[in-house]
C-alpha cells in the first residue's frame, strides 16, 4: 500500500527567534513509517521540526508550520490510499509577524492569536475510498474526545492517547493508547514501546484495508 504518515509538532512564528509550538518530539510518527516501511509498504513521511534522522527507505518531506503541513498534505494525498495522522498541529498561531525580535524592556505585552487550518479536516474532501486514521492526544476525557473527533470527521479510526502521563505519550519512548474506531468498542492497548504501538497499528490498517 502507498501510505501518507504525518509527524511531529509545527511552529507558528512569533518574531525571527520566537515561536508558539507543542511537546511533540515525532517519534510515534516516525515509528509509523517505519512499521509500515518494513513491512513492504510505500511510505511518505511528512514531518515538522524535529530532531529524529529521516528513516531509510521513506521518502520525507520537511515542513515547519500549520500551512505547509496542508500544502504538503493536500499534495500527497491523492498518490496514497492510507493516510495517518499522527501529528500535533498547532492549534493557533499569532495573527501577525513581528520582522524584528521583541524586546523584554516592555512591562507587558499581548499576543493576539488566530485558528490555524484543521489540516484533516481540510482533505477530508480527498478522501474517497480511502482510510484516514487520526491521533487525539488529549489530557482528559480521552476516549470521548476520540469519538467526537472519530464521528466529526468521518475517520476509520482514532488514535486517543493521554498526554499528561510521564510515562506515555509526549518525548518518551512508550506509549499507551486506545483505538477507537466507528463498529467497535474502543480498545486500550496496554503500554508498550511506540515501535510496538506502531507495529499493530499497522497491522490494523493491513487488516482494514483487505
């Protein structure tokens, strides 16, 4: 299968030196593509900035805000027939761009912030026959925000993980999720290296997609 993976955080600039990003480090992402790249699949990798060395045998596109992760999306899109979401896109990002860095000899300061595009959301219309599985990292509620999220947009499946733990999730190594999906009962998957949380994902998707 042709196989589209999202990773990673994106940074929405503030002045040339600032910029409003998230705790994500790609390495769920990037164990993605790798699962899915060793068991024979085509895969392209589309990445905000991180510090994790591009996987052999992925092709992998680079981008650094909320826009360019659509523009990359909405491109490789239509050459894949699995698309999984697995990065943490800004949800905001300040309405305007200072050309200069801002000094701290002010006593206060405000930074007015603006929505950034829902990039799932946004190819939705691409969608066709094809499965697009999104991750919800959430710090409560984290499987009925993942149902929400599954309902709303149409998804194969949802991917819920609880960001506030220590030993999951966010920069570590290990994770533990829920797949929730639309014909079943959300199903916790018990803690395990993202490797291994990569792995069965990927046999899910095999396993869908026959």
């Amino acid at each position: 299968m042709r196989i589209l993976v999202t990773a990673g955080p994106t940074r929405e600039a503030i002045d040339p030196v600032r910029y409003l990003s998230n705790r994500s480090s790609g390495k769920m992402g990037f164990a993605i593509a790798v699962a899915a790249a060793g068991r024979g699949h085509d895969v392209t990798l589309i990445t905000g900035p991180v510090s994790l060395p591009s996987p052999a045998g992925v092709k992998t596109v680079r981008i650094g805000t909320a826009e360019e992760m659509l523009v990359a999306v909405r491109g490789h899109v239509p050459g894949c027939e699995v698309l999984i979401m697995a990065a943490a896109v800004a949800d905001w990002r300040p309405k305007t761009f200072a050309a200069q860095k801002q000094k701290k000899d002010v006593t206060s300061a405000t930074l007015e912030l603006e929505r950034t595009p829902d990039v799932l959301q946004s190819v939705l219309p691409l969608k066709g026959e094809r499965l697009f599985i999104g991750f919800a990292a959430e710090t409560e509620h984290v499987v009925e925000y993942a149902q929400r999220k599954l309902v709303a947009k149409g998804l194969e499946a949802v991917v819920a993980n609880d960001v506030s733990r220590g030993d999951a999730g966010f920069e570590v190594d290990d994770n533990q999720v829920t797949l929730v999906t639309p014909d079943a009962a959300p199903e916790a998957w018990p803690l395990m290296s993202k490797r291994e949380v990569a792995e069965r994902l990927v046999r899910w998707v095999e396993q869908r997609a026959c």
